[in-house]
C-alpha cells in the first residue's frame, strides 16, 4: 500500500470506530445469528486474487460489525460485560500496528518496562509486596488461573504431585476446573467445597475436609478463593482462609477475575479485606478495569514463583536474554510471543487517572444497590440475591400471584429468551438454589437507571404474555 491508501484506509476505519463509540447506544446489543445465516454470508474458498481494500473493509463494517453482541453496550447486562474504553481500543491499534514483541528484553525495552510499572500499580492497589511481589498479564482471566495453578503446583509438588489435593467452592469460576484438568490433576484429586446459604466457601466443610486428606496421607497443596463470584459477586471469608492455607502451608489462590477490580471504590475495599494475603491474585482488567479484550493479569507475591516454574532456556534465545538481572515475561508465563497488552492499561490509566476509575467503579456498584431497591419495592420482582459488587439477582415473582417454583423457572426463562430475541438487551438467567434467575451484571459505567427500567418495561411485557399461558 502507498502512503497515502494507507492513510485514507486507516482514516476510514478510525472513523468506523468512533462512529460506534458515539453512537453505539442507540443500537441493539444483541446480535443474533445461525450457523446457516453466518455460512451463508461469509464461507467462501480462500481468494487467490485480492480485493479493493475499501470494499473488503466495507463489507466487514457491514456484516461483520453488525452481527457481533456488543459487550460493551449499556443494555448487554450479562456475563460479565466489557465496557472497556476508547483511548485503550487506540492504544491496543498502535500496539498491533507496531507489531510489538512484549515477550523479552532485548527485544522491546520499553513494552518490558511499562509491564513492570503498570503490574507495580497493580501490587500497589492490591497490597501485595512491592519489591518481591509481581506478576503478567495474560489473555484473561482463565489464562491467569492456569498460569496460577501451574505456579502453585510447581512451588508445593516439584515434580510429584500425584498425592496432591485442591480445594475449591461449588461456586468457583469453570476456567479454574478446566487448568486443573489441563493441569493433569484426576477427579480424586478435587475437592469442590459447598457453599453456604450466602454462597461463601463452607470454612469448616473444608477444615474437616483438609483434616481427612492428610490423614489418608494426602498432600492438600492449593486451595482456591473467589473474590466476585460470577454468580453472585459473593466474595469468600479471605481472612479465614488466608489463615487456614498459612496454618496447613496451602498455596493461597485467590480468582479476582470478575471482582477484584472493586477494590477501587470504599465499599469495595470493605468486602475485599484479605484480598492483600494471597499467594496468587487473578485480576482481569477486561472485566472491571474498563479494557478491551484481551488482557487478563496474574499478580504473585514472589515473583520468583513464576520464573522457577516457567523459565527455559533454548538456544535460539540466547541472544535475546539481555542482562540476566532483567525480565523477560516469557519466563514469567506460557506464551513466548506475547502481545504488548500493558500498553492500553498504561495509556488509560495515565490518561483518566486511577479517581476516574474509582469513580465508575462507585457508580457501578452503586447502580446496582439502587435497582435493588427498586426491586424491592415493586410488587412483581423478588430480590433472590441482593446486589453484591455490582451483581444483582432477580425473578419475575408478583406477590399476589401464588406460582409454583416450576411456573417460576418456565416464566423467568421465557422472559430471558424473550428479551434476548427482541435483541433489545442482554439479559441471561443463571441457577441459584436450583431456581431460574435473572442476573444482572451492571459494571458499565454508561449504564443508567433509564436503561434499567426501560428493560424491566421490556421484561414485565413478556411476563404478561407468558402469564396468559400458565
Ligand atoms: N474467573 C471468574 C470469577 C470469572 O467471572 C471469569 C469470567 O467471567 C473468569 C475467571 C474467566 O475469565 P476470562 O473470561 O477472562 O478467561
């Protein structure tokens, strides 16, 4: 490409994306689409010839764009949302525009040095040890539990772990029982620890569990915490857990991939006091830190934990090892070629300033507790699970009406899939109890109460209309 299409191609793509970012709100976050549609519009054999670049682009804007969920959207409640921001979507353009390789020192200082600094305010925020203490990011919040898990196995077993045992509650996050599956770890090497009423880590459940282990002769070696569950947002007893790993010399892992971010606001800090005595720390900056996909973030309270489990030395890399005293973040994780993700954290960062942050975490969390009032007052909504770190569980129940707990289930589904259907918002259901819920997870910090209610419009019409079948 010449200069100038190269200009002219990246001004029109520029002006795509801040054509969305301004009015991405009045458009439908859901998209919706079957395998047929999508093979329909895309399957096609590799093209030996090129296409004009504008009509490719176009076509991508046009059917691409539009048939993707946008995460960041104010009425996408569900999973766990990415809000993310503008300035990081830029800053991760330059990073791939440069083609930057984040992996080593000698191969780019800088990016090096901005992941050292960003993952020292990261310690800082989280009260980890700031000289010992570090960390990587990594392409989420699953990949930062694996790397977690590898770490801690690597640090209590050596090479034998076939008598070791980790423990975790029913309401951990899938990505932790999935590293430990690719970790090699059988069936009978799990504990999953019930919750209690409040889905918080059963303390003593896992005393005498622990207790049982070791006088089979078992190596209770890693026990797993969560601060935000996904469900609920609950976080579990991290005192008394952080207690018990010290008392049993159990690595202390703790999941903050959905609510470790919290730890910005007042109440936040309230609920994550502990968080400061874990081994390893998953916190996922594309969740609640605002950033876009990818980037996830293991922080460790000796960063000599991640270079005695992953460093190799090949031959081919000799030339690249720098000055030993350096690091190379591909002796910190699994990947060697790595994407220079701390950038978009840096550039946001430096550019809001952490207050900003504070502040639409406080909103977040905030808005949450203000529709749980709301909730509360209607005559229509039951409040299953009151809002927690910006979490908040309901169900379609009017008082008057009497349903049983199937008629329930069957109408807050419908109401999900409804929703859903009409594309107007992003609203799943999840289990609790065994009952069908809705979840709202509201950490977008565009996000307004109008758009609360107007989905609680939405949701009440379609329960009108399944009520008219029971
Ligand atoms: N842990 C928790 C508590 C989560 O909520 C999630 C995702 O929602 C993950 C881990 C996995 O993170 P990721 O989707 O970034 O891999």
């Amino acid at each position: 490409m010449s200069k100038e299409a190269m200009k002219s191609y990246g001004y029109q793509i520029v002006d795509a994306l801040v054509e969305h970012h301004s009015t991405q709100n009045e458009k439908l976050p859901v998209a919706l689409g079957s395998r047929e549609e999508m093979d329909s519009l895309f399957l096609e054999e590799a093209p030996e010839e090129g296409t004009d670049p504008t009509q490719v682009l176009n076509f991508v804007l046009e059917k691409v764009m539009t048939t993707s969920t946008l995460m960041s959207h104010p009425k996408s409640y569900s999973f766990v949302p990415g809000p993310s921001n503008y300035v990081s979507a830029m800053a991760d353009t330059l990073a791939t525009g440069y083609n930057i390789f984040s992996g080593g020192w000698a191969a780019s200082p800088a990016a090096a040095e901005l992941e050292i600094v960003t993952i020292q305010w990261l310690l800082k925020i989280f009260g980890f040890p700031k000289k010992k203490g570090g960390g990587i990011f990594t392409s989420g919040g699953s990949m930062a539990n694996l790397t977690a898990l590898a770490t801690a196995r690597r640090i209590k077993c050596g090479d034998d772990f076939s008598k070791a045992v980790i423990y975790l509650s029913d309401q951990a996050h899938s990505s932790n029982i999935k590293a430990i599956r690719v970790l090699g770890f059988k069936k009978e090497q799990i504990r999953i620890i019930p919750t209690d009423i409040e889905f918080k880590f059963a303390v003593n459940k896992l005393k005498n569990c622990i207790a049982k282990d070791r006088l089979e002769g078992l190596h209770p070696f890693c026990l797993i915490a969560t601060s935000g569950t996904t469900n609920t947002g609950t976080v579990d007893p991290l005192i008394e857990l952080a207690n018990i790993c010290k008392k049993e010399g159990i690595w202390f892992h703790i999941d903050g991939a959905y609510g470790a971010a919290a730890i910005l606001s007042q109440k936040g800090k309230q609920l994550l006091k502990g968080i400061e005595k874990a081994d390893s720390l998953t916190v996922d900056p594309h969740k609640w830190f605002y950033q876009p996909y990818e980037m996830g973030c293991l922080l460790v309270r000796n960063h000599k934990h991640l270079s005695h489990t992953f460093t190799e030395k090949p031959e081919y890399l000799r030339d690249i090892e720098g000055n030993t005293s350096e690091i190379n973040f591909y002796d910190h994780g699994i990947q060697l070629t790595r994407r220079f993700r701390a950038l978009k954290f840096y550039m946001s960062l430096k550019t809001f300033g952490l207050k900003e942050f504070r502040d639409a975490i406080t909103y977040n969390i905030d808005l949450a507790d203000k529709v749980e009032s709301k909730l509360r007052k209607s005559a229509f909504w039951e409040v299953v699970f009151p809002a927690t770190l910006a979490v908040i569980n309901f169900r379609y129940n009017p008082i008057e009406k009497n349903y049983s707990e199937k008629q329930l289930d069957a109408l807050n589904q419908y109401i999900s899939e409804k929703v859903v259907a009409s594309r107007k918002a992003l609203l799943v259901t999840t289990l609790l109890h065994g009952q069908v819920v809705l979840r709202m997870c509201l950490i977008n910090p565009r996000t307004t109460l109008e758009d609360i209610q107007e989905t609680f419009e939405l949701c009440e019409r379609f329960a009108t209309e399944k009520e008219q079948q029971l």
